[in-house]
C-alpha cells in the first residue's frame, strides 16, 4: 500500500520536473550550439575549448548543462522501464538504480570537467 501511495506522489513530481529539466536544456544547448558555432569560427580549436572548461561563468553553464542533461536521461529511462511488465513489479529497485546511475554519472561527469 505504501508503495502505491509512493508511486501517485513521485509520477507527477517527476513528469514535472521531466518538464523543466527539458526547458533548461532547450535554453542551455542552444545557448551552446550559439558559442560553440556562431560565435567564433575557430571556438572548437583546442585552447578555445580549454579557455571554455576554465571560465567560471562557462563551468557554471556546463555544470547546470551536465545536471539537467543526466537527470532528463535517467528520469526518462525509469519513466520507460516503469512502463514495462518488470518495472511495474520492480519499481523500488528501479527507481533506485536509476537515482544512483544519475548520481555516479553526474559526479563522473563532474570530475572529468573539473579536471581540465
């Protein structure tokens, strides 16, 4: 029972925040695709890309990228597996798996652009 009163409350908050995880993304990787591409011509040579991964303000903006990018993915892949015959009977460890491969990911994700 209290497994059914879980999964009311969880499904609209996460379709919710499914929702602005998206809009941010729209915003950030167009803001991205616009530096990236139009900006300057030669914004992918690799000192460029450097100067990028080093600025505080482009951290903050990929940090923000690299968190909504994660959970969008793997709040879509519990909404699906959710879906299925296996996650319907599963659903704890399902949630659970997919909250911890968000977080591993996030954190490696972290690591690797803090490391430049």
């Amino acid at each position: 029972m209290e497994e059914m009163h879980t999964r009311r409350v969880l499904e609209p908050i996460a379709w919710i925040l499914q929702l602005i995880s998206g809009i941010f993304l729209t915003v950030l990787v167009t803001f991205h695709f616009y530096v990236t591409h139009f900006v300057e011509h030669n914004a992918m040579e690799y000192d460029k890309v450097i100067g990028r991964f080093t600025d505080p303000a482009y951290q903050v903006m990929y940090v923000l990228l690299l968190l909504f990018v994660s959970f969008h993915a793997f709040n879509g892949l519990r909404a699906i597996i959710l879906d299925t015959n296996f996650g319907a009977k599963h659903a704890r460890a399902v949630n659970t798996a997919t909250f911890l491969l968000f977080f591993a990911v996030f954190g490696y994700g972290l690591v690797l652009l803090f490391s430049f």
